[in-house]
C-alpha cells in the first residue's frame, strides 16, 4: 500500500480479512486513490488483523493521529530506530513485498499488478523487470500487456 493509502483507512474498510482501498489521506485532505485500478481490495493475515482489532476504534481512520504521510515516516523511521533495524525508505516495504511476492512465486504479474494498483501490468513490469528472471515470471493466463 502506499502511505497516503493507509493514512486513508477508515475501521469501515475492514472486512474480516480484507481491507478496501477507497481514499488517500494527507496534508489534512481526503482524497481519491491515484487511479482507477488503486481502487482495490487485499486479503491481510490474521495477525495483521489481530493488530488492527487491538488499535483505538473511538476514531474513525485506523491511523487518526497521522494525518500526514511526513508524520507516518517519522514514526517508521523512529520505530526502526527503537528495533534497531537498518534504515530504509518506507516506499521499499512496499517494493520488498512485491519483489518477495514474484521471487516466490505467490502470484502472477497480472495479479501483483492489482495488488499494487498499478494501472496495467506494464507499469509493474517496468519497476521489477530488472529484480525477476523472465523464464520465471509467471504472467497470468489473462495477461495482457497492450490492455
């Protein structure tokens, strides 16, 4: 997801385990996803769940302290400091998971595509072309490039 996407989540887009992508959220404005295909829906583990079942629902964003994706990388930034953990742009979380997600072969282009509101499946290819071997790239039995 991107940063405005998750500022923009509201306890309402949770359903059991799957999170609607409806708005962005930043500089104190609601807003519409960047494109049409960002409009979409995840599945999320049990634990994430578990985790978002244990945050403040007296408000209405999951997130209602942040309103601001400057203020959502401080407090990445703060936690990977507090754990120690080597830093890293928030945006390589979301290219660590798409690059995991091909690598082991959990979906298809096609379907990381969606998953990451890419407006085609070209858009993706463009970004991790250089990380996947092509005889390994499972592109989905309705890939389409020129879609």
């Amino acid at each position: 997801m991107r940063p405005e996407e998750i500022l923009g989540l509201k306890f309402s887009d949770i359903n059991n385990n799957i999170i609607t992508i409806q708005r962005v959220r930043t500089k104190f404005r609601i807003d519409t996803p960047k494109t049409k295909n960002s409009y979409r829906k995840i599945h999320i583990s049990d634990f994430v769940l578990k985790k978002i079942n244990e945050l403040n629902k007296y408000n209405e964003f999951l997130f209602f302290n942040l309103d601001d994706s400057s203020r959502l990388r401080y407090q990445y930034k703060k936690l990977l400091n507090d754990t120690n953990i080597k830093h890293r742009k928030l945006s390589s979380t979301r290219h660590t998971y798409a690059t995991l997600m091909l690598k082991n072969k959990l979906v298809s282009l096609n379907e990381l595509s969606g998953l990451l509101g890419h407006s085609s499946p070209r858009v993706t290819l463009t970004y991790y072309a250089s990380i996947i071997k092509a005889e390994e790239v499972n592109l989905g039995k309705n890939f389409n490039l020129y879609k």
